[in-house]
C-alpha cells in the first residue's frame, strides 16, 4: 500500500473506533471494504455527512483501491478491524 492510501487509512480507523455518526459511516466505509456480503454496503450520500477531510481520506483509499489490479484487503489492520467489527457489528463474524 502506498503512504498516502496507508496514512488516509489509519486516519479512519481512527475515526471508525470513534462512538459518533461520523465513527458509525466510516466503520461502515471500511467494513463494506472488509466484507460487504458480511458487513453490509457503503451508502454514497454517507461522503457529504462526513467531514471533508475524512471523506477525502475515504476518496484516497477508494482511488488506492480503484487502481490495484487485484481486489486488496487491509489485512495488515486485521486487528483493528476485527474490533471495528466488534463495536459496530457484534453479531456479525469477522469473515
């Protein structure tokens, strides 16, 4: 992962263990990410109901995404997300 998609993604994670709105729509960003099939899908409207610098934090990591070859996970953050998963999904698994 290149440093800006790394940098914009730890932001996140930051704000996704957050127990606000903001938190709740980047977890939700991040765990769409993770496993939409699992953890559900990212509204698109949910960019203007965040901070600008959180969205484009969420941009960067989305254009990151865009021009990978292969589909690529987070799963140096597995941890992080897992507890992600735990505070906004406490029923789902950690697929």
């Amino acid at each position: 992962m290149e440093d800006r998609a790394r940098f914009a993604l730890e932001k996140l994670l930051n704000v996704a263990h957050q127990d606000t709105d903001q938190g709740r729509r980047v977890a939700n960003f991040l765990l769409a990410w993770w496993s939409a099939d699992v953890h559900g899908g990212f509204d698109l409207t949910d960019l203007a109901k965040v901070d600008r610098e959180v969205s484009e934090d969420m941009a960067t990591v989305f254009t990151w995404l865009a021009r990978e070859e292969d589909v690529v996970y987070p799963g140096d953050y597995r941890s992080e997300i897992e507890q992600i998963i735990a505070r906004w999904r406490p029923l789902a698994q950690t697929a």
